[in-house]
C-alpha cells in the first residue's frame, strides 16, 4: 500500500481564495525580482502558504520563519521576544518600541535584555 502523499493545506492553492491567489501572485514575484530577504534561510522547504484565519498569504521555511510583502518587497517577519508583539523589524522598533532585540520569527534562540 503506498503512503498517502499529505500535502499542507496552507500550501494548497486549490483552497486559497480568489484575493489570497492574487496575493500569492504578487509575492512570487516580488520573490522572483528581489530573491529572498536577507536572514531568511533557504533549508529546501520553502513555500509559499496562507493563515487560513487571517487570510495573510507568507513564505516560510522548515524553521518556520516568516517572511511577507511589505511596500513591494519581502521582508522577514519578526517577533519581538519581550512583548511577543509580531510585525516587519521597524514596525516593531519604530511604532511599538520594542527595546528588546528582536529576531526573525520563527528562530529559537535566548532572550537577550534590552541595554540598560
Ligand atoms: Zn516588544
């Protein structure tokens, strides 16, 4: 009997919606123009998915690092370890004056205490 082959349902685009496709449409090409951001690792599974809640169409990675459009480009997604706010780097340290060091979401690592 042959193993069923599970595809990630928020990698199917079959299920995205007409305005998560079009989305789609626009990463992978910004993906295409730009490449990657930097930090973003390419471990071999990367792919473009969809937040079925949200509808936010990202790519990720196996170490489930995020990265979205933002103003034409793809950024990495970050988190800010002290407050666990998510949003693009200067969001977080511009608008929500995150002082923690923040690390792109989806990388474990320690917490690191904002200077003194
Ligand atoms: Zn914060």
């Amino acid at each position: 009997m042959a193993l069923l082959d599970i595809v990630d349902p928020d990698r199917d685009r079959s299920k995205f919606t007409l305005a998560q496709q079009r989305q789609a449409i626009k990463v992978e090409q910004a993906w295409r123009k730009r490449g990657l951001p930097e930090g973003f690792v390419d471990d071999g599974d990367v792919h473009i998915r969809r937040e079925p809640g949200s509808g936010v169409v990202y790519i990720s990675n196996k170490a489930q690092q995020m990265a979205m459009l933002n103003e034409g480009r793809i950024e990495l997604y970050w988190q800010c370890p002290g407050c666990r706010n998510e949003g693009f780097k200067n969001t977080l340290i511009h608008t929500l004056g995150c002082s923690y060091e923040t690390k792109p979401f989806g990388l474990s690592g320690s917490l690191v205490p904002p200077p003194v």
